[in-house]
C-alpha cells in the first residue's frame, strides 16, 4: 500500500528528529528555507554560535545523543568567577547550580547523525512560502516548486510560522493571536565566541564564568573544544558600540587581564538578524523563561503545529525540541 506522504517543513533539531521517527510509517520529505540544517543549532570555526549545553534531568535528548552515539564533556566551572563591576573587577565564588554538558565535537555532530539517518536527503533552499488545501491533499508552495503532501508538519517558531507563510483557508483569528504570544526562544541573543591559544583563564584560577553591567557581553563563559581555547558571551540587549570586537576584547582584557588582549579570532551571530530564527516581536528580550507548550492543527487536521516552543516540558530548549518530535509522532 503507497504510503501517506508528509512534508516537514524545517530541518532543526525538532523537524530532523519527527523525519527519523515518522519515516518507516510514512514517506517523508523535509523541507528547509536556509542553505543549511540545524536552524538555531549552529557552529562556525568549530564553535557552538547558538546552543552549547544540556542538563541532566533533560531524559529525552540525552537518550538520543547516547543512541546516536555521540558524547559529552562538562561545562568547566572550576576556578574562581569574576564580576565586571563599575569600581573595578571582582572574583567570587559562584554557587554551584545544576550541572551542564556539551556534545563532543559540537551540536551541529547532533544534526548531521540525526540526517545520516534519513531515508531522504533534506531539500535545502525551500523557503515554503503558503499551504493551501485542496481536496484531500495540501498543496505546499515554496520558493523553487510546489509539493503535494496528505499531512505537513511545521516546527518553525510559532511566531515565523503565522508571519512567514500563508494560509489558504486562512487560520483563524484566534489561532493567529495564540501563536504571536509565543516568543521565539533566544530570537533575541546574540552570541559572541573570542578564539585563544591557551586558556590563560583556566591558569590563573579562572573558571570563565564572568557577569558584566557594562558589557558588551553580559554573561560570559568558558568554551573551549577538545583542540581550541576560547571563551563565549551573550550580548547585552543595550550594547551598542563603534567598534563591537575592539570594545569585546577591552572588556575580556579588563577582566582576564593582558593575555586576553591578542585573540587568534572573534565570532558573532546576532540571531535577531536571522529571519529563518527571528521576527520583529522577538527583539525584545526576555525578562524570563515563557512556560511554553501548546497544540494547534489547521485544515482538518492535516497541518501540526510542532517545534521546542510547543513542547509543554523544557519547552524553548534542545530538549523541548526532541520532546515535540516524540509527542508528535505518538500522536500520528
Ligand atoms: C544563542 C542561543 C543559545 C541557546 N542555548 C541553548 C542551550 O544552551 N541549551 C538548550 O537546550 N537550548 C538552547 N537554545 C535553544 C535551542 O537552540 C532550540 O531549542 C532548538 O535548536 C530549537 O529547535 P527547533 O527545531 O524547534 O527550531 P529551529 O532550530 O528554529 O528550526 C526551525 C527550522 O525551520 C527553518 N525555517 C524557517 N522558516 C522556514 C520556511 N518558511 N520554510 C522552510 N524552513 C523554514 C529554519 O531555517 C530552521 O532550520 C539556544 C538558542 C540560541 C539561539
């Protein structure tokens, strides 16, 4: 019997991961608008640029980085922490809080297993621009080609999803109001990675671990791979200056001393600037962690709202995203 066809639209982690489990049931396809998968999983010179770490009470995405093989390392904590306050630096010793890992490799090793796996190749390039129903089918249409499916899956941010494609029937207004209010989880972040030769921090009693008012990074960390030592920021919403990298690198000076003074490279992803990631209503940052989750279907059933923000468990995070796979599935 010819199998149901099913259109994911996305390839991160959550549309990745629902392909790998629908994909002996059904014939599946997933379709991405960048030129590449991951979505907000992203590394560049070996550097985790959106997600680095996972927690120990997260079940689900720890079993799958255990099934496909890959491993972790702990975020290092060890040392003393510094605070870039307005009178000068101080150390302290930050309380210990739940431990976190990293994928060997980077998390982009996540991805690249996960499409291993697929029985068919993700059609980059397909910005999917309006669903219509016609019939018993869904009628897909992206910027290169149309495509026929019987369900169509989408794990984009629920805030893309409403502004990015269109609807014929259209959703209704209270589905439109629903999705707008669910924030795109670090739509907002930008992340700034500074490459070392030696992680002088780790030397002088440092964990790496620094908290900044004055910026340009805010909350800074130690993220040294397996071969590169380097340290990583978040931006801070307000940071606005002439010379981003020279006013980085002052501050890690400032607070690491003169070694940090001479990096061997400085990387930046404002994710803000994605429009694969981001809309505008995401440019505000988050006072907290939304409690996301949430269940939407349009046209009869056969278009499914998914991806890490409807995930009603660690919704936003890696997590949420493997969560909102394995609910969907169990729910086709
Ligand atoms: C800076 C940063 C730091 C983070 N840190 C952590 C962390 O340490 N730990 C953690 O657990 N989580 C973290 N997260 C969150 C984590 O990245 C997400 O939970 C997860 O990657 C979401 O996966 P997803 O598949 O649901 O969504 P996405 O990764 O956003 O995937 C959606 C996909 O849809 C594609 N797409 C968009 N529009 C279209 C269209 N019209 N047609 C076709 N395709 C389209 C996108 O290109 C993308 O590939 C962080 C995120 C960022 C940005």
């Amino acid at each position: 019997m010819k199998k149901e066809k099913i259109l994911i639209v996305g390839a991160g982690l959550s549309g990745l991961y629902s392909a790998v489990l629908l994909q002996d049931l059904y014939d599946v396809e997933v379709l991405e608008a960048r030129e590449r998968t991951g979505g907000r999983i992203l590394a560049i010179g070996g550097h985790d640029m959106g997600p680095s770490w996972v927690w120990g009470h997260q079940k689900n995405i720890l079993q799958l980085i255990q099934t496909l093989g890959l491993e972790l390392f702990s975020q290092n904590i060890k040392g003393l922490s510094v605070y870039d306050a307005p009178e000068g630096v101080q150390k302290f010793k930050a309380p210990v809080g739940a431990a976190s890992y990293r994928i060997k490799g980077g998390l982009p090793q996540l991805i690249s297993a996960l499409e291993k796996r697929l029985h068919t190749p993700v059609r980059l390039n397909e910005k999917v621009i309006s669903l219509a129903q016609s019939e018993e089918k869904i009628v897909l249409k992206t910027v290169s080609a149309y495509h026929e499916a019987d369900k169509v899956i989408i794990t984009l941010p629920p805030r893309l999803a409403i502004e990015s494609i269109a609807y014929s029937p259209a959703l209704s207004s209270s589905l439109v109001s629903q999705l707008q209010h669910i924030a795109t989880w670090m739509g907002y972040a930008a992340k700034c990675v500074v490459e070392y030769s030696e992680a002088f921090w780790r030397e002088e009693g440092l964990s790496g671990f620094g908290v900044s008012h004055l910026g340009p990074l805010g909350e800074i960390h130690d993220a040294c791979t397996e071969d590169k030592a380097a340290l990583f920021g978040f931006v801070h919403s307000y940071a606005k200056f002439d010379n981003f990298e020279e006013a980085v690198i002052g501050q890690l000076t400032r607070l690491y001393g003169k070694r940090a003074a001479n990096p061997l490279a400085v990387y930046v992803v404002d994710w803000k600037k994605e429009q694969f990631t981001s809309t505008t209503l995401d440019h505000t940052p988050l006072k907290e962690h939304p409690s996301y989750g949430f269940e939407a279907t349009h046209m009869d059933g056969k278009v499914l709202f998914a991806g890490t923000e409807s995930a009603l468990r660690e919704g936003g995070y890696l997590e949420g995203a493997v969560v909102s796979a394995i609910k969907l599935a169990k729910s086709l």
